[in-house]
C-alpha cells in the first residue's frame, strides 16, 4: 500500500546524467575533487601556450599513430610489389616498406595520415624546446619545479629518439642511412660497442630485427613512458600552482588569472582545434618523407643529400666537425676518437649539462626559497646569456651537420665550412655569451632610466631660456611595478678570513669556486641596480614627474 511519501519518488527520477554523477561520485569522490580543482586559477600570457602547443601535437601523435598502426607491417621479410604505384611494380623490398607504400597510395587516407603524423611529431619537438627555452630564460624551473624541469627534459630526449625509430620504420633509402650513422656511433662506444651492436641488430648489420625492435620501441615503450610524464608533469603543474610574469597584484602567494572552468577550458579546446588544423593544412600542402621517391634501403647504396632531422643534426654535426682521429691500442684494438668523442662525452655532457642546471644554478646562488613570480631575462644576465651561447652552439652544430648541402648550395669550400664549426665551437659561445651579457646590462639601464625620468614622448619643447627638451611622460604604476619588481640579488661572500676569537679559518677550494662563481652570477658588472624609493621621491619632486 502506498503513502503520500511516496509521491515524490514516483512524480520522477533524476535525470539521467546527475544519477551518472552520483553513481560515480560515491566510488571516485569526483564532486569534491571537481570542487577544489575545476575552479583552479591559471594565469594568461602568449608564452604559456608554448606548452599546450607540445600537449595538443602530442595527442595528435596518438591519435594518427594508432591508425598507421592499424595497418603497417614491422617485418623486413623480402616482397616482390604488386601495388598502385606504379614505377615501383616488381621492385624487391621489405614488408614494411610495401606495407607504408599502401598506406601512401592504397589505404584511404593513409597518405594524409602519414604526413599528419610526422608534421605532429616535428611540431611537437620544436613546440618542446622553445617551451624549455621558455621556462630556461623565465627563471621557471627554479624551486619547487626542479623535478618538472627534469621531466620536460626527459620528454624532449624522448620525443628525440622516438622521432628516431619512426622515421626508421619504413625502412627506406633515406631512413637506412640513418641507421647505418647510428650502427657507426654504437661500434665507436670503447669495449662494448660491438656487443652493443650486436645486440641491438640481432646480429651483423642489417640483420632481420631492428625494424620490428624499432617498431615495438616506437609505438610501446618510449610513447608509453612519454605519457607517463606527461601525466606526472601536469600534475606538478597542478600541485605547484603555475608560474605568472609581475604585475600588480601578484604575489609568490596567489596566482591572478581566469578559473580552470569554463573559461580557460573553453579557450583551450579552441586551440586544441587550431593547432589540429594548422598542422592538417601543412600536411596536406607541403610533402615531407616521400619514400616512394627515395626507394627502398639497401646496403650498398647511400641516399643523396641525406640530412637527419633538425632536432638530431647538431650530433652529426659534432662527428663531421670532429677530426677523424683514430689509436691503436697493445693486441689490435683500435679506438675511433672521431666518433666516440663526440657521442660518447660531448653529446652526454651537453644533454647532462641542461638536466642538471637548476641545481647547479641553485648551488651557486644559495637561493633556496620558492619562485612562483617570473624573471625578465635581462634581470638575470648570466643566465640568459648562457642559454643564448647554448643556442648558438646548437646552430652551430647544425651547419656542420649539413656542411655538404651549405657547400653545394652557396659553392663554398666544404673544408672551409668545416674549419669554420672547429674554430666557432670554441670561440662562438664565448663571443654570444659576452655580447648578451652586455645586451641585457643595457636593457636594465634603459628600464631604470625609464623609471626615473619616464617615457620619451617623442615632443620638444622649447624652454624660456631658449634651450630644447624632449617631453617625458610619467609611467603608470602598473608599468612601474613591472620594471622594479624584481629582485636584487648580492653574491655569497666567503666572509672574514679569521673567526672571532682571531683563529684562521679553513675555506676549501668547493667553497671558493662557489663564491667565485656567485659573484660572477650577481657581482658587480652582473646587474644594474633598480632605481631606490627616494631615488624616484626625489627626481619627481624636483623635475615635476620627469617633465
């Protein structure tokens, strides 16, 4: 028998999805955890994008991935081709350059896939390193995001040698090459190196098994450890709170921005889309891997103007412009410097060298508090300039890289190109370092200059006594605080050679080479000291806000 209680249960249910949510909610708690994260705060300037950029190529990766996965062949079994392209009918290959030539011109949609896929990959590297140059020159990776500057650095290693294997998989001309350069660089490693190879080809180059070990590398290990830290890496987002340029307002406490929802997801699904579509439209306009023209690899033949990718020609680069030095060690065994130098300790170093610098960087300065408040570059000289030498190396490295093509196209003497990367390996960073030193030095004496006498107007004016002046505008507090805003720094100092009781001190030579590096971190001649308080009071009092 029913009661007047029962009424309200049976006039109608709750919709369908809020019975979903609660369902779900009593299992995964996804209301609350919807309260304290959907409404998160994120800050907004052109830059951040850099990131979304890397994420949303990323994603597409994926998604074009698992469909030429769907239908490319990992085996280097030897075919005779039968397929629509015709001036390769009858030419003997492997199976996974036949099966990559239908997904070219057989599969529907295949082609456009393939390119998709390979623009998303080269997006997705070039999106990697500027957003770490980003985060580099902003000071970002300063505690408590350490451990984030090591997984992004993770993550652009990765995304090299995942980028590596796939352009090797279709086993072509072009892409044969490149692993030929790669055998050559293994053989070089002393003592191991033809275990190592042996090993990773399964026997004597080329063997049957590095396009299958490539292809289980490629579409299993490396994207699934990728996606590890990516997940890891916004989670430190999350957890740290996001890094946000001075302004009024801003504090290393709060964090001024637009809330997670509905807003900055709103903005960020339209530039998911945007990047999907700009990266389309390359790849349906500008052809890129054309394998059917190169053909497929074999070992007695080399493709013509064969160049690896930008992201891993500064290593060849390093081998090119390396002299091919060469010892013969007691029983035969012979060391080849040429390629074990360069791989072996310069490549490691330098890649050890970016991982490991916000600790070096923090050891120096003895700076140990947390940063949530962005630097302008030219308010940390030493720094900025040592990224900026880093890049030029990089460039570098990347003409000697392609020292050949640099040599036809502009008929140079490709000796003279080599000499050049020799000599400039040496002399162009320090050259960089100091010219950007001084260039930032100059920018924080122009902003202080700015702050006390204001902005040139661009009008004269004439005065009573006849003498011409350019008029300067006052700047507004918002200007103000964002030229003054960051911090001054004072180099550690070793202190008084003697304690207080006249006994001499023990200062060893860590300590020394810590302070000396401070000073050259944040001495004299390292940054510009802002304008004072009273500096300002005083000139606005006297010149009427700067004229």
């Amino acid at each position: 028998m029913s009661t007047a209680g029962d009424a309200p249960k049976r006039r109608g249910k709750a919709p369908a999805g809020e019975r979903v949510a609660d369902w779900a909610d009593g299992r995964l708690g996804v209301y609350s955890l919807a309260k304290a994260n959907m409404r998160k705060i994120f800050p907004d300037h052109w830059s951040f994008m850099l990131g979304e950029v890397c994420l949303y190529s990323f994603i597409i990766i994926i998604l074009t991935g698992v469909y030429l996965t769907l239908f490319f062949n990992p085996s280097m079994g030897e075919v005779e081709y039968h397929g629509a392209y015709v001036p390769m009918q009858g030419v003997h290959m492997s199976e996974a350059y036949a099966s990559t030539l239908d997904i070219s011109f057989d599969v529907r949609g295949g082609l456009l896939m393939r390119q998709i896929h390979h623009w998303a990959a080269l997006v997705f590297l070039v999106g990697m390193f500027v957003h770490m140059m980003r985060v580099f020159f902003t000071g970002a990776f300063r505690k408590p995001r350490e451990i984030n500057w090591l997984f992004g650095f993770l993550l652009l290693v990765l995304g090299m040698f995942t980028g590596f294997t796939g352009y090797s998989l279709p086993d072509d001309l072009l892409s044969g090459t490149g692993i030929r350069f790669m055998e050559g660089a293994v053989l070089s490693v002393p003592v191991v190196g033809t275990y190592l190879s042996f090993f990773i080809f399964g026997g004597e180059f080329p063997g049957t098994d590095i396009i299958p070990r490539f292809f289980v590398a490629h579409v299993l290990l490396l994207p699934g450890i990728m996606l590890g830290l990516v997940v890891a890496h916004l989670i430190l987002v999350f957890y740290h709170k996001h890094t946000q340029f001075a302004g009024p307002g801003r504090t290393e406490k709060n964090v001024v921005g637009m809330p997670l929802l509905p807003v900055y997801m709103a903005k960020a699904g339209g530039f998911f889309f945007l990047v999907f579509g700009v990266i389309s439209v390359i790849a349906a306009t500008f052809t890129i891997n054309p394998i059917w023209v190169l053909g497929p690899y074999r070992p007695d033949q080399v493709s013509t103007n064969a160049q690896p990718d930008w992201y891993m020609g500064f290593s060849e680069g390093l081998i090119r412009a390396m002299p091919a030095w060469e010892m013969v060690l007691p029983g035969g065994y012979t060391l080849n410097l040429g390629v074990a130098i360069p791989l072996v300790v310069i490549f490691p170093l330098i890649l050890t060298s970016i991982a490991v610098y916000p600790f070096i960087e923090s050891w120096i300065t003895g700076d140990k508090r947390e940063h949530h408040i962005l630097d302008r570059p030219r308010n940390a000289p030493t720094r900025t300039a040592f990224g900026a030498a880093w890049i030029s190396l990089y460039f570098l490295l990347l003409v000697g890289g392609g020292n050949d093509l640099w040599a036809t196209h502009f008929n140079l003497s490709i000796n003279a190109i080599t000499w050049f990367v020799r000599i400039g390996f040496f002399l162009v960073p320090v050259v960089v370092f100091i010219a950007t030193k001084r260039i930032c030095l100059g920018l924080q004496r122009r902003d202080r200059e700015k702050v006390l006498h204001g902005r040139e107007s661009g009008i004269i004016k004439r005065l009573p006594h006849g003498e011409f002046v350019e008029v300067h505008e006052p700047l507004s507090q918002e200007q103000l605080h964002t030229l003054t805003a960051h911090e001054q720094y004072k180099p550690l100092e070793i202190g008084p050679e003697t304690d207080a009781n006249g006994v001499r001190r023990k200062v060893g030579p860590v300590q020394k080479l810590r302070a000396r590096l401070s000073r050259g971190y944040y001495g004299e001649g390292s940054q510009v000291p802002k304008p004072t308080a009273e500096e300002f009071k005083e000139l606005t009092s006297s010149h009427g806000h700067g004229h």
